[in-house]
C-alpha cells in the first residue's frame, strides 16, 4: 500500500515537491495540500486544498 503525503504551501514550490513525489509514485500519494492562504476545497497543479496548518493533527489521524 502506497504512503500518503500532505505538501504543505500551494505555491511554486509545491508543484516542484509534487513532482518529485510523483517520480516515487509507487511507494507515494500525494493526499492533498495544505495552505493557509487558499481557499480551501480549490484545485491547485491538480491536487486538492484540504486546509490549513491548523488541520495537520486532524489529518495525521485521518490519513494513518
């Protein structure tokens, strides 16, 4: 069973990271990202805004 990642920021950087853990996308999938600038519930490079940092403890237990 693949892991699942969160990418935290929606911005420039986190296509390039997202990109990186799609090269591994045997081991990894991308859950969603998380951003406290974005709308959430938006698409961004593909993937879904799930939130912000404040969400991070909720998700730990949601994606385990």
């Amino acid at each position: 069973m693949r892991k699942k990642i969160v990418v935290i920021g929606a911005g420039g950087h986190s296509k390039v990271v997202c990109d990186l853990i799609e090269l591994f996308s045997e081991e990894f999938v991308i859950y969603g990202l998380i951003d406290s600038c974005a709308e959430p519930n938006r698409y961004v490079n593909g993937y879904k805004i799930i939130g912000s940092e404040d969400r991070l403890a909720d998700l730990y237990e949601e994606i385990d």
